[in-house]
C-alpha cells in the first residue's frame, strides 16, 4: 500500500500555464505506477511511447506523438537491473532530441552509481560522474534528481540540476504518528547533514550519530552512539536502504543503549538480499521508505510503509515548467 500525502500547496491545473500544449511527460520501464502518478497530478496523461527489445538484446524506444518545439520530460529512475534502465534513459532522451523537443530534462527519482563519488584508493573510477557524462552528452538540457547519496553529484553536470527531497513527506508522516521523546539517528557521520535537517524539522529533536568503520562494499562494523538514546524513539534517517546491513546492525546497538523504539526513514528502498531477511529481525517498529524505486511482488514485510513521492516530483515539475523557484518547496 503506497499512501500519497498531501503537499503545503495547491495543485496545479494546467490552465495556469502561459503554453500547456507545450509540455510532455513519458515514462521509461523502470517505474512507470510512479511515473503516472506524477501525471495524474499535473492534471494530463503520459506520452504515448514504443519501447521494445530486439533479439539481441538491444533496446528500442520510439516516440509516438509529434514533440517538436516541446519542453519533455523523463522519468526514469535507474534503479535495478541499473544498466537497462540507464541505456534506456539514454535512448529516450536521444529520441526526443532528434525529434526536436525544444528542453528535454531527465527527471531520474533515483540515481544509479551515486556511491562510486570519488577516489578511496587508487585505479578506481568515478562513476557518478560517468553517468553525468553521458546523460549531458545524450542531449538532456535539465536534471531534476531525488535525495542524491551525495549532494557534489549536483557539481558533476554542465546543465542545469534541480535536487529534491523526500523529507516533507517523511516527516509528515511521522508527525501523524505522534511519537514522543524523539531523536533522530544518523547511521555514520556522512549523513549528519541529512539527520540534523531532518532533526530540526521534528520540533528541534536531539540529534545521535553512529560511528562505524566500512570494511568493504556492503560491508560496516557498526562500533558505538554518539549521543543519548536511552528510554528515547529513535529516527534512523539515510538516503537508501541497499542489503540494510548498516541500518540493522544500528538498530540493534540502539536497542542495546536503551532506545525504547527504533524507527528506519530512507527515500530509496534499493532492499538487494538479504535486505527484507534483516529488516524483518523485529529490530524495527516501523521501517518507512517512498516509492522512488518500484517495490517488487516478493517484498512481503508487514514493518515496511511505502509513501509517494509523486506529487512532490510533479509539483517539481511544474515549477520547472512556469520558471519559478523550487528550493522554496523546502523552506
């Protein structure tokens, strides 16, 4: 069950536009439920596109309505199998330049390699700049991105990036539950940014770090609290939920410094094995994710609570269309 919150302003009716008639939305294979959510918010429907595979392989898009001189949009979430569904962003958003659409922004809720952001040891590549690499070089003119593992990926692209956050969502509706004595958990201290944002917005709530060591790729040793968690609700906030290795073994240690209960908030419900294994210990009241990336028909897990991040993405939208801010969404 995917529960759409209501966003702090009015939605849009196309009417308000100075030329409706000018913007497009299609949708890749990677979440299309999520992609037609977003449309039903701004009011139209998707664009009508052919996307097939040829024997080899090969991938195949077709744009099926004229976009010459339209400003198009692209959602596309290169999500797993991550590969097949870049290459097809890729594709799609070479179709719509050789079919002369006057903007063309890839609007990607999850973006692929973010983790691989710079250089820990030496001959390794820096794929999140790869990836901006080729989806400027495709022909994308705009970037509208969700909850980035790391905020420099913005810096990585020649064109305009517009990056949004999951946060109002979330944080309403862990405001409709009421919890008391909260404080929010940062599971390492590269997310403390992201906890103490998220803190701040609970009423101020106190702010506990974990200190972990990554020993290697999908792999920490989760080694103390930073902070009093004790008799306290514990919010443990991060950008993605992958094989939930970290978050669980958090988890565990808050409940061994006295945390009464321990809550998960991620935007990205990646969930690789043995991720719903491990959420489903009991070590979690509640583990809250969006719908960012398509939830799959093996995900049986009564702790898991997914929230749409659509109307956000549409309104997003919008603002990009119209020329108007989308940094006061946040405010």
């Amino acid at each position: 069950m995917i529960r759409s919150p209501a966003l702090p302003f009015p939605q849009p009716s196309l009417s308000v536009f100075p030329d409706n008639s000018r913007l497009r939305i299609f949708s890749g294979s990677a979440n299309a439920p999520l992609a037609e959510e977003v449309a039903r918010y701004l009011g139209m429907d998707l664009g009508p596109m052919v996307r097939k595979r040829f024997a080899d392989g090969e991938i195949y898009v077709q744009i099926q309505e004229s976009i010459r001189g339209c400003d198009v949009y692209l959602i596309q979430p290169t999500c797993c199998p991550v590969n097949d569904h870049l290459m097809e962003l890729l594709i799609m958003v070479d179709a719509c330049r050789r079919a002369s659409a006057r903007q063309i922004t890839a609007v990607i809720p999850y973006y692929g390699y973010a983790r691989a952001d710079r250089k820990t040891s030496g001959r390794e590549s820096i794929t999140a700049k790869l990836v901006a690499n080729l989806i400027t070089q495709s022909g994308a003119n705009r970037v509208l991105a969700m909850d980035l593992h790391a905020a420099q990926i913005q810096g990585y692209f020649d064109i305009p990036f517009d990056h949004v956050y999951a946060s109002p969502v979330l944080i309403e509706y862990l405001c409709e539950k009421h919890l008391e004595d909260l404080v929010v958990v940062s599971p390492d201290v590269g997310g403390v940014a992201r906890a103490r944002a998220f803190a701040k917005k609970l009423n101020d709530a106190p702010l506990a770090i974990i200190d972990k060591r990554r020993t290697a790729h999908n792999v920490a040793e989760v080694l103390n609290v930073i902070g009093d968690v004790r008799g306290r609700t514990a919010v443990l906030v991060d950008d993605m939920i992958d094989t939930a290795g970290t978050i669980t073994a958090a988890a565990e240690l808050l409940h061994q410094e006295g945390a009464r209960d321990v809550y998960a908030c991620a935007t990205h419900a990646v969930l690789s094995p043995p991720a719903l294994e491990r959420l489903s210990t009991g070590v979690f009241a509640e583990v809250i994710v969006t719908n960012t990336i398509p939830a799959r028909a093996t995900e049986q897990l009564h702790q898991l609570t997914r929230i749409s991040v659509a109307n956000l993405i549409g309104e997003a939208i919008w603002r990009i269309h119209e020329d108007s801010s989308v940094s006061s969404m946040f405010r």
